[in-house]
C-alpha cells in the first residue's frame, strides 16, 4: 500500500538524518507523500537499471535542498545500492547535503532555487518537438515560485502548449526565513495560473498518499492540449513536533529526541 511506504520513507528519512543531522529534513518531510506517488504510484515511468533511458519520463527535482527523502526511494528502487545510505554527507559519498545529478536518478543540479521548472521547460519543449511520449513532472516549492525566472518559463510552456509539461507545487506555507505569504502572498494561485492559460489542479489532503497519487495519474493521462500544475497543500515538517509549522523550520535542526521517539512510535501521526 502506498501508506505504508509513504510511512517507510519518513521513517527512512528520519533514520538519515539521525546519521547526518546537517541534512535539511523539514522540506524534505513535506514532501515525501508526493514523492512516494510520483515513484510507487505508477505515474513516473523510470529504469532504474538505466537512468539516464531515453524512455524515462523526466522528473526535475527543483526543491533538491527538499528532497532528502528521494535517497531512501531511489535506493529502494535499484538507482544505487541501499550500501550508500550509510555514508551520506561522508567524504566521498556523492549523497550530500544538497543532492546533485552525479546521483543516479537526479536530472539536474539542485541547489539554486527557482531554476528547474525552466529547465523543465526546455526539455519538455524538445519532447515535444521529436514527437516523444514521455512526460516532465517538476517539483518545487512555493517559496521558489517567488523567483521570476519561473514565471517566464510559466508563460513560455504556455505560449507553446506543453501539455507534457506537469508541475507539482509542494505548497508547505513556508519560506527560508518566515511564512511565504508573509514574503510575497500567493493567495489566488488557481487564478494566476489559469490566467497564464495553465490547467490547475488542487490537491488539499496533502499528506495523503492516495489522494496525491489519483490528482497526479489524472494530470498524467489529461487530454488537455495545455500545462497542467498540481497544487499540493503539506506541512513543513510533518511528524517531527519541533519543527511542524514552525516559521524557521527551513534552517532549524530536527531534536533529535522527537527524532528517536518518533521512530519509536510515541508520538501519534509520526
């Protein structure tokens, strides 16, 4: 059941980061239910025997600094032994606090924000043009879309109906440093997008595995000639009591008390 991996993946992560506590773990525990649909679900079309198949769908991890929780994933799924687990942020792992495309399984650089659903722009403007099948899902974050460089790229796959082109929006509400709508508000997202000629969906259980994985096999199999957008409503730092919903959860470390007893099971919805 997807549950229960989604469940596997958090505890996984958890136990990741009590090897190595300078991991960003609060973006990373937003997300792992959009993960786990995107790569146990059925909507991504991957080899992991050969990452880098022209028959894959693309996946442009724009929050990397956020998706510490793929590690767990792509190891369980035969990217890179599970061996490897052990040494992350160690000298000479390529599993760094930030993840980069040396990883198999990653498409592009991670760490600057605001650049991937450019880049997913292009790509699935070439797909697109050699009449290819394969799909480009992005994940990013709200805080990102703060950046310009994205809304280009929203008016461009428009201008070009990339109907391949699917962004997931890990909307956790917040930012490095604050709450995002205390930054730049993004209330009236549905209409923003839909005005650049997107179709938006709005997914608000998001923590539900099964609800996320039936919103993204939709905007996957859509017929619509035009961009699609899932929004995503998550928690930053969902399951760790130190650091849910708290203003600086981005750079705060996990306690790793809560961490233990978490893992444990004593604390309820962990």
């Amino acid at each position: 059941m997807l549950a229960d991996k989604a469940n596997w993946v958090r505890q996984e992560l958890l136990r990741l980061n009590q090897r190595a506590p300078e991991t960003r773990v609060a973006s990373s525990l937003s997300a792992v239910e959009i993960f786990t649909a995107l790569y146990y679900g059925g909507v991504l079309n991957q080899v992991p025997a050969d990452p880098l198949s022209p028959d894959r769908d693309r996946c442009i991890i724009s929050k990397g600094h956020g998706s510490i929780c793929m590690y767990p994933i792509l190891a369980d799924l035969g990217f890179f032994p599970e061996s490897q687990l052990e040494h992350v942020c160690k000298a000479g792992s390529f599993l760094g606090g930030i993840p980069d495309p040396v990883i198999p399984g990653y498409e592009t650089v991670n760490g600057s924000l605001g650049h991937g659903l450019g880049v997913a722009t292009g790509i699935a403007l070439a797909l697109k043009r050699k009449g290819a099948p394969e799909s480009v899902f992005v994940v990013c974050g709200d805080g990102e879309l703060h950046e310009g460089s994205n809304w280009e790229a929203i008016m461009f796959a428009s201008q070009h109906q990339l109907d391949n082109l699917n962004v997931v929006i890990d909307n956790n509400a917040i930012s490095m440093l604050g709450f995002t709508d205390e930054i730049v508000s993004h209330a009236g997202f549905r209409e923003r997008f839909e005005a650049f000629g997107w179709s938006f969906f709005h997914e608000p259980s998001g923590h539900d595995v099964n609800q996320i994985n039936d919103v993204l096999m939709q905007v996957k199999l859509s017929k619509m000639k035009k961009p699609k957008v899932v929004l995503v409503d998550t928690i930053k730092g969902f399951g760790v009591p130190n650091l849910e919903n708290h203003p600086l959860s981005h750079v705060l470390p996990a306690d790793q008390m809560h961490v233990k007893s978490v893992l444990e099971g004593s604390i309820d919805g962990a």
